[in-house]
C-alpha cells in the first residue's frame, strides 16, 4: 500500500524526497501491524475501547482510523481484525484560525454554537483555538476532549496551550461528564468535539438547562438534523482556508461581513 498524505485539501504520495503526484515513486508501508503496536506503546489490549470506535488516539493528539474486518456483536462493533490501511490525523494548532469566527459571535457575548463540516477542514482546530480565545478574556472553559485530541494532553498536563482559565476533562460519557464537570468546575462554557447522537443532544441540552454556553462540531451535514440540535448559530466550514458560513436557526444567513450583524447574547465581561 502506498503512502499518501493529504496536504491542503489534496492528496500525493509520500516520496523518499518529498511528495510526489506519480504512484510509482510513492514509499510503499509493509507490515501494519509494528506501527500499530508502536502506536499503542505494545498495550494494544489497553486501547480494545478506543479500537471498536475505529481507531486509536496515541501521543499528542495523533489519531490513527483502522480499515479492516469489523467483527460485530449484536449491532456494536466488538473489534477490528485484519487491519490493512491507516489514516493518521495529525493535528495542527494554528494560533488565529478562528479569530474571524470569535470576533462575530463571542467578542462580548456567548451563544450556543456548533461547528460543521465532512471531515478535514478543520474542525477541531478552530473549536481548540476558540476555546484559547474565550480563556484570554476570562471566561472559565471547560474542554470535553472525548478523543483528547482538541488539547491532546498526556497524565502530566502537557498538552496544547488552551489559555490559564481552561479545565479539560477527557474520555467517558458526553452526559454523564456533563452532569459532573457542570458542578464540579463551574465553567463559563463547554467546547466539544464530534456531536452525534441522542446522549450527546442531551448532554448539550443539559448544559444549556443549567444556563452553559455550548460549541461543539460534527460531521453532520443535513441540515434538517442540524435544526433539532440545540444550538443558536451553526457555522459551516467549506474549505480549509476559505471564511466559514454562519446561520441562525432557522438557517438564514446571520452574518455577512462582521460582528455588529450578529444580536448579542449573553454578556460577560472583556
């Protein structure tokens, strides 16, 4: 199988110099399994939870996708055998990136919002790096990294700087880590990645009943699903690049250019 890597928004091969558009010069992987074993640091048992979802979360917010035989017990998946291709995901922090996004709708108030998108245009980038902007104005946030991959930070604490005012809670159930995060760390706001789902709506209407800010992502694109989801604005990211699209509720465009043409929410202080 040969190596390609996904830079920008297109793929090449992987070359002994570089990247390459001709398969023939592309490096070839062999076995899976040492980069597998690599990534687990030899405890594959250890991430058997992590591998029925498709795929392993490894140092720094490295997350690795399995392709293989899904082995189903009743309709969960029980494990992957047979693995025979990998995406690996690494994840960049880009000071900045969602400053346009910030400035339009949390530059003196917060509002519900989600993030969404087919995956790859960033995502979880902006979710880490609005969450760094909402820590500098002094806002308690609280950072639900299911997959610890928005702050991607190790037993030590090290991690993605996310600002001085940010508690990052990792793993577990959305609900059920709401429900005790929400008493336990008195947060401001709540950034989450990956929405989906019946549990996750409600850990989200919890928080929103206990009168907690809310931005998250999905990969969720109907956007007759997106208008059951309990939020204000939904921001649609298009490109990696390009400037995302921000609506309303009701999907009409809420911003065309700025701030001043969003109607504030809830206030805080600068």
């Amino acid at each position: 199988m040969p190596v390609s890597v996904c830079t920008g928004e297109k793929y090449r091969y992987l070359a002994p110099f570089g990247l390459t558009e001709r398969r023939g010069n592309a490096i070839f992987c062999g076995e899976i399994s040492p980069i597998i074993n690599a990534a687990t640091g030899g405890s594959i048992y250890s991430y058997a939870e992590q591998i029925k979802s498709g795929f392993i979360t490894c140092g720094h917010g490295v997350r690795i996708g399995l392709a293989g035989e899904y082995v189903m017990r009743g309709d969960e998946v029980n494990a992957i055998s047979g693995i025979t291709s990998l995406n690996v995901r690494i994840p960049h922090d880009v000071e900045g990136c969602a400053l346009y996004l910030c400035e339009t709708l949390f530059k003196n108030s917060l509002r519900s919002t989600i993030l969404f998108s087919k995956p790859g245009l960033g995502k979880t980038t902006k979710l880490r790096d609005a969450a760094r902007y909402l820590s500098k104005k002094g806002l308690n946030v609280l950072i639900f990294d299911e997959r610890n991959e928005i702050a991607a930070m190790d037993s030590s604490g090290n991690g993605f700087y996310l600002g001085d005012n940010t508690d990052v809670v990792r793993a577990g159930n959305k609900l059920k880590a709401f429900e005790s995060a929400i008493r336990a760390m008195k947060p401001d706001v709540i950034v989450t990645d990956e929405l989906y789902g019946e549990q996750d709506n409600k850990a989200v209407g919890y928080a929103a009943d206990c009168g907690i800010c809310v931005i998250a992502s999905s990969h969720i694109t109907d956007r007759g699903v997106l208008r059951g989801l309990p939020f204000e604005y939904y921001v649609e990211l298009k490109s990696i690049y390009g400037r995302p699209v921000i609506y309303d509720k009701n999907f009409d465009i809420a911003c065309r250019g700025g701030a001043d043409d969003i109607d504030r929410g809830i206030p805080f202080n600068e």
